[in-house]
C-alpha cells in the first residue's frame, strides 16, 4: 500500500517576511512576493558592495527568497 503524505498546512501568503521561496506550494511567500524581495536585496546588495559584483552575488545566493530553489536546482 503507497504511504501517504501528510496534509499540507496552507497559510496566509506575506506572514512571513523572511519566508524563503523553496517550491510552488504551500508557501508563506507567493513567487511574486518571493522575486519582489529578491529584486529589493539585489539593488541594496550592490549599492552595499559598492559595485562589486562578485561579493554582492555572493551574499545574494545566501540571503535570496529563491535561495533554496536555485540550491536544488543546481543539484
């Protein structure tokens, strides 16, 4: 007999702020809400870094919303 997954736990889309994107899905982040805030930390990231790329990058693939699926994805 197949093992059945837990049910999901569905919760209000933007309850939390630091919520990663991982997979569609239950999420406390919509995929909007998830490339908003990457795009935000992208800009503050490389006005921090003051151009460098390289470094803001870097700090970006730790502390992104997508962080977590691109992981995967690179897997």
């Amino acid at each position: 007999m197949p093992s059945t997954p837990p049910p999901g736990q569905d919760t209000a889309t933007g309850t939390d702020p630091d919520a990663k994107y991982s997979e569609p899905g239950y999420e406390d982040v919509s995929l909007g809400q998830a490339v908003d805030r990457d795009q935000q930390l992208a800009d503050a990231l490389s006005e921090r870094h003051g151009g460098d790329e390289e470094a803001a990058s870097a700090e970006f693939d730790e502390k992104s919303a997508g962080a977590p699926a691109r992981e995967r994805q690179n897997r």
